[in-house]
C-alpha cells in the first residue's frame, strides 16, 4: 500500500543528497538557493532539509532559468513574478465565476 503521504508534492520526502542527484546538481547549490531565498525546503525534527516533489519542480526550473543565462537575482524576480501571475489568475477567474452568476467558467 502506498503511503498517503507520497501523493502529498509538497511533503518533505528527500535529503539534501537525493534532492541534488533527482535535480543534477551538488548539495551545495542547493544550499546556496535556499540561502538565496530561490528554494525553502522543510525540516525536520532534528533541522535536516527535507524536499518535496514541489521543490525539485523548482530545481528544474532554476536550472532551466540558469541554463538560459539569468542569474540568482533575475531567477528571483522571475519566479517571484510567475507566483503572482498565477495568483492573478486564480482571482480572475473567481471574478469571472462571480460575474457568471456562480456557474463554473467554461
């Protein structure tokens, strides 16, 4: 049976050294993003980083964004930017539901 947990992308499920190979990079980096403020990996009782499924998207991201030449600072506002994109979104298609007089948007 597989444990309710795992389904959960945002459970902290990998160390530092899994998190890194599943992403291709060193422990290091990965510290150096969290410090960056670029990643926040859970912890654990005892202070060990723990990463999600959700933060290993992210990586991936990060990589992608640093393979296309952006630094930390520009990787920053990009992703800062594409969370408020998406809460942008999820408000306005609240308002258009609401405008709809409640009926779910096509």
């Amino acid at each position: 049976m597989v444990s309710p947990g795992w389904a959960d992308g945002d459970r902290g499920l990998f160390s530092i050294s899994v998190a890194a190979e599943l992403a291709g990079l060193h422990p290091q980096t990965l510290r150096i993003y969290e410090r960056e403020g670029l990643i926040d990996p859970a912890r654990s009782g005892g202070g060990t980083r723990r990463y999600s499924r959700h933060d290993i998207d992210r990586l991936a991201e990060i990589c992608a964004l640093t393979a296309d030449g952006l630094n930390l600072a520009g990787i920053r506002r990009v992703l800062r930017m594409q969370a408020e994109t998406r809460q942008l979104q999820a408000e306005l298609a609240r308002l258009r539901e609401l405008l709809d007089g409640g009926a779910p948007a096509a």
